[in-house]
C-alpha cells in the first residue's frame, strides 16, 4: 500500500456551524480555542475560525470551511496495487 497526503487523523473532527453566534472572529476564535471543537462556522456574520489557524469572513467564511474539511480529507487518499499482477511469465 502506497498512502498518498498526510496520514489520517485519529478522530473525526468536530465543526459546529449555526445561523447565529458569537458576533466577532476574535470571540469565535477563543471559543473554538478553548474547546473541543476544531472548527466553527457562524452563517450570519460571515465568520470561519479552525484550530489549525485557518481563518475566513465574510464570503469566504463558507469557502474556509470547505477548505478545512478538504485538508482534513486529503490524509484518506490512498493507492493500493498488488504488484503480483505486473508480473510477466517468460516462456522460452
């Protein structure tokens, strides 16, 4: 087995997303901080704020999250081949 990306994590990140919350990144950031949540993002105000430092608002708030996730993802990716089946038998 070949792993391509990072390696998965342990566990299954926690990212909370609601309409409403907490109204400036900087309160949003010491919430997710200080909690067990990876990730948070608040609809209403345009803010995305991740442990791992990713930040976004306004209309990129959303597209932070889909960021976020997709790097969570990429350490899933892997090829698996049976190298057996490359194998040629010479007959003389």
């Amino acid at each position: 087995m070949v792993s391509v990306g990072a390696p998965p994590e342990q566990r299954i990140p926690i990212v909370v997303v609601g309409y409403e919350g907490w109204k400036t990144l900087e309160s949003l950031e010491n919430k997710v901080n200080s909690s067990i949540i990876d990730a948070a993002l608040i609809i209403d105000r345009g803010l995305f704020v991740a442990k791992d430092g990713t930040t976004a608002t306004g209309s990129l708030a959303l597209w932070g999250m889909i960021c976020f996730l997709n790097r969570k993802i990429q350490g899933l990716l892997s090829v698996s081949t049976n190298p057996l089946s490359y194998a040629v038998e010479i007959v003389e």
